[in-house]
C-alpha cells in the first residue's frame, strides 16, 4: 500500500479476551499492527510477536511502499521510518486524551 501522495496510518493494539466479560484480561495477549492507506481506503492487519521497532519496521518496509507519509503514534518502535524513505508524522501518543496532533495527524478518531 501506500506510495508518493499517499497518507498512511498505522498503529497497533493488543486483542485480548475478557474473562466472563469483567475487566481484568487474561493473559497471552495478541498483537497486531494495523497500516491503512488514506488514500484508497484499504488496510492490512498482521499478527506480530512483538511490538519492538526489530518487529515492525521490517514488516512496514514490506508493506508499505516508500515515499508513503506516514502516521503514526509516538511509539518508540516507529522512531526512524524517516531513515527508511517515508515522511513521518507523529500526532499524540496519548489517546485517552486526544487521537490527533493539532495539525490533524493521528493514528484513528473515535
């Protein structure tokens, strides 16, 4: 996905059951990163193993065509992507407060 001209959002979360629909979760969290081109309106979601930045940049550098803008939260792991050929902005790393920067970037609005 993505490319010159395109916007791409990504981020990640842990899927995670509830036991008996209470609060507390149940261990063995999954997590996914999520990449979504603006642009053309499509995404994909993976499985990762790991939310560290030796986890997901290979799999954004395989998924997501160089020269994209990227946008993403300011989670360590997405620190550098500009070394790699893609315009990277950050919005609010903090999401119970705001999904987007001043300046309109964000990973999702509620």
């Amino acid at each position: 996905i993505g490319g010159p001209g395109h916007i791409i959002e990504i981020d990640e979360s842990a899927v995670t059951k509830r036991k008996h629909n209470r609060r507390k979760t149940i261990k063995n969290s999954q997590w996914v990163l999520g990449m979504y081109d603006k642009s053309i309106k499509q995404g994909i979601i993976l499985h990762v193993v790991r939310r560290d930045k030796v986890t997901m940049i290979p799999e954004i550098l395989k998924h997501v065509n160089r020269g994209s803008e990227v946008w993403s939260d300011m989670w360590k792991a997405y620190h550098g992507l500009s070394n790699h050929g893609y315009s990277h902005k950050t919005g609010n790393s903090n999401h119970s407060k705001e999904f987007k920067s001043a300046d309109g970037v964000g990973t999702g609005a509620p």
